[in-house]
C-alpha cells in the first residue's frame, strides 16, 4: 500500500483513489478519463508492477466502493447500508444507542 501511495502521490485525490492493491480512477468524462487510465496504466507499467486484467473493470458510470456509490454526479452512500439503519431494531441500552448512533454518525 505504501508503494502504491507514493507512486500516485501526485494523482491522489486529483483522479486516483488507492486502498491496498485497489486503484480507483474517476473523471469527469469519457475523454478525460481515456488519459487519466493512460496516464495510470504507463504509471504502473514504469513501476514493473502488474494488473489482473481478469479484475479490471473499466468504463463503469457507477461504481460501489467500501459502502458507498460512486458515479458521475456524486458520492452517495450505498442503499443497502441505510437500509440496515433503517431496519435497526429501537436500542435499548446505553451500549445500543452509543452503537447505532456511531453507525449513522459514520453514514451522516
């Protein structure tokens, strides 16, 4: 991990997310993003290291990454996850409530 962050130090939060051997690239649109995953892929390839092209998705308008929804207008939280806040059982406890406040804390 502390490879790859040094190797897109320069990207990082421009167009490049990395979290362990995951690399996100996002742009604005279809043309920006052609020289962004150029830019990466020549990047990669400098560094002799190696993508599974078996596990690359590329093109994608949305993308689901550590509970949340990526896409093209924003940021969002993943459905599925505030459906788990919303299908939370009333806390009862002082330990429930700290538990299920930290939780939407986190999603607010």
């Amino acid at each position: 991990m502390d490879l790859m962050n040094r190797m897109c130090k320069p990207y990082l939060d421009r167009f490049v997310i990395v979290f362990i051997d995951d690399i996100l690239i996002y742009s604005k649109s279809r043309k920006e993003h052609e020289g962004h995953l150029k830019l990466i892929l020549r990047l990669l390839k400098k560094e002799e290291l190696y993508a599974k092209f078996s596990k690359c998705e590329f093109w994608l308008s949305k993308v689901h990454f550590f509970g949340h929804v990526i896409d093209s207008e924003d940021i969002h939280v993943d459905p599925a996850k505030i459906k788990s806040i919303k299908d939370w059982a009333s806390p009862k406890t002082p330990t429930e409530i700290r538990q299920f406040l930290g939780l939407a804390g986190y999603y607010r």
